[in-house]
C-alpha cells in the first residue's frame, strides 16, 4: 500500500494583510523562482460547474490539453519537487470577474492529501487560499465567496493520488483599473507564479449571488537577515518581526545584550506614530510542550513590553501582551532553520 503525505492545515483566512500571511507569502515572492514545465500534466476529468473549460479552448489542442504558461514547485510540502503547479488561464469572464485555471500534480511515489493545504479551515479541498497579487496598483485580490460563505471555486476529494493531476478553479475580483495586463499568483505552497497574463473568455457565468469583493492593500515587507527582522506595513499598520534568539538567551526570557539597540529602534518608531496601544505577541517553536512554551513566549512578550515601556518617550501609549506558545507558526517546524523563525515576538501598532 502506497504511503501517504499529508499537507499542514492553515487556521485562519486572512481578512486583512496580517503580519503572519504577509511574511510567510511575501518572503517566499522575494526569494522564490518560477521554473518552466517540461512535464505538462495529462488531462484529466473537468471540475462540475459553469467555470468549466472547453475542450481545445484557450490554447489548448483538439483533445483539451494545454500547454500551462508557467509552472511551479512546492517549498512547504514534504513531497517537495515532487509537489507541481502548472497555471493553464488568467480570464476575465466577467467586467468584474477573473476565472483563474490551474493544476497540481503529485510526481511522488504515494498519495498525498492536499486537504488544507490551499485552502482554509472552513473551505476543505478548495482552493480558496490562492491569491492574485497586481503590484501595479499594489493590491491583493482574495478569492470569491458566495452568499452562503462557500468558495466560488472548484472541489476536489482532497487526496492527489500518485503520478496524477488535480486540475481546479477558482474565481476573484477583476483589478481595480482596466489597464492592468498581468498579475501575480500566489499559493501557501509554493513560489509564487510572476506575470500571468489576463486574457478575455468568450464563456460567461452565471452565478446566484457573490458576497463583496476583497480587494486588500499589498502589505510591503523587509527583511533584517543580520539581526533576523522582519517587517510588514500597510496603509494603517505596522508589525514589527523580532528573533527570540537575538532578543533572549537559550530558554530564557532575560533580554540579551544585543536586544537594546533592536527595541530602542522599535521604541522610535512607536514615539513616530500615532497608535495609542501596542499589540506585542509571544511565539514559540514546537519543541516542549504548551505547559513550557506558553509560559515562556508570555514571558518574553511581557519582557519586550517592559523594555518599550522605558524606551517609548510619548505619553498616552499602553501596552497589549499575550503570550501564544508554539500556535500560528510562520514557518516549518520540521527544520531548524523554521523553528528558529517561529521562536519571535511580534510588535503591532498602528501608524
């Protein structure tokens, strides 16, 4: 019997351009390539729907295949390389409405439960966490609800069985200006998929009901590999990404003589702002239990906002802590390059 890979399920749908989804997407867009398929996938049954395509339609040949326009591998799944997104079509369906067409292939030796893996707790073997990015206007496209709360977008039976593909859509908001060509794809999988080009559908949808579009501001993001920073921002927040291991000593919440010029530079972009209140959020890796983690990231957050509160120099400000333990992981927790990234504090404001 074959074995069977599953993939992490993911907690929340992102609402907003959070801390968490930005830099776990984000940081893949900067350091992620997109390969060429040499392998396309073979054709397999269409989803059930009004977004199905024609056979031989959109570049494809008089049997349905297609040819995709670019391809990708995964960075997050145990099957690795093995794990293939091929996008097929970017159309606009709709003044209003794209229809996004891809497939993903399991090259591996065993099944794999996809599951979660693109979508969230509420939307099972979907693929409702797949994004469109249009850097253009430096906006965020999230996928389409129905009126019901049900992803407008296709369903599989969650397992991608050995050797096949799993071919899927799903539907999103048109950008925001009609001038826009091209965007980017992004999945909680793998790199994400650069320059897609929109093209026009001569098929139409016919659809009881759409909730409202979410169309979010990009959250821009930098990385301090030196001192292991991050930082994302939007037109409202800030969020500010600090190591536990340059802020504390091993399984300790003493602070470590490096974390004073970190949190004074903190400190001074709190004073800059407006925000009256200070979010700072404890995490830990995965290693130990919850009886030792959430202790410990609730001592470190407390720690971090004892250090701020002598640092910030403007009245009016207090301070919000929660320690959160080995919850809401940024990165694998299988490597140590993961679990050292998911051992932060996370400082919040707004601007």
């Amino acid at each position: 019997m074959n074995a069977t890979h599953q993939a992490t399920p993911d907690r929340k749908r992102q609402k907003s351009a959070t801390l968490l989804s930005a830099l776990t997407v984000l940081s893949i867009f900067l350091s992620g390539c997109v390969v060429n398929s040499e392998d396309p996938p073979q054709e397999g049954q269409p989803d059930e729907g009004e977004l199905t395509p024609e056979p031989g339609a959109d570049g494809g040949d008089e049997d349905g295949a297609q040819d995709p326009l670019a391809s990708t591998i995964s960075s997050s799944t145990a099957l690795g390389s093995d794990l293939q997104i091929d996008i097929y079509t970017l159309e606009r369906v709709s003044p209003d409405l794209l229809r996004l067409q891809f497939g993903v292939t399991n090259k591996s030796s065993s099944n794999f439960i996809l599951n979660f893996g693109l979508t969230v707790d509420d939307k099972p073997n979907t693929a409702s966490r797949v994004t469109l990015i249009d850097a253009q206007n430096q906006k965020r496209m999230l996928s389409y609800e129905q009126s019901d709360g049900s992803c407008f977008c296709s369903s599989w039976n969650g397992t991608i069985s050995s050797g096949s593909t799993e071919h899927m859509w799903v539907a999103f908001p048109a950008p925001v200006s009609d001038d826009v060509e091209s965007l980017t794809v992004t999945t909680p999988l793998t790199p994400p998929l650069m320059d897609i080009p929109i093209t026009e559908s001569s098929e139409t949808i016919e659809n009881s009901g759409l909730a409202e579009p979410e169309i979010l501001d990009l959250t821009l993001i930098s990385d301090n590999t030196e001192d292991q920073t991050g930082r994302t921002e939007n037109s409202e927040e800030v969020s500010i990404l600090l190591s536990s291991d340059v802020l504390f000593e091993t399984q300790s919440s003493d602070l470590s003589t490096d974390s004073r010029e970190i949190l004074q530079q903190v400190a001074t972009e709190i004073d800059d702002a407006s925000a009256t209140v200070v979010q700072i959020d404890g995490y830990a890796d995965n290693t130990g239990s919850d009886s030792v983690n959430i202790p410990l990231s609730q001592d470190r957050a407390e720690e971090v906002e004892s250090a701020l509160s002598d640092l910030v120099t403007r009245d009016g400000v207090t301070f919000s802590v929660e320690g959160h333990g080995s919850s809401d992981p940024i990165a694998d927790n299988n490597t140590e390059e993961g679990r050292e990234r998911n051992r932060r504090v996370s400082v919040t404001f707004e601007k």
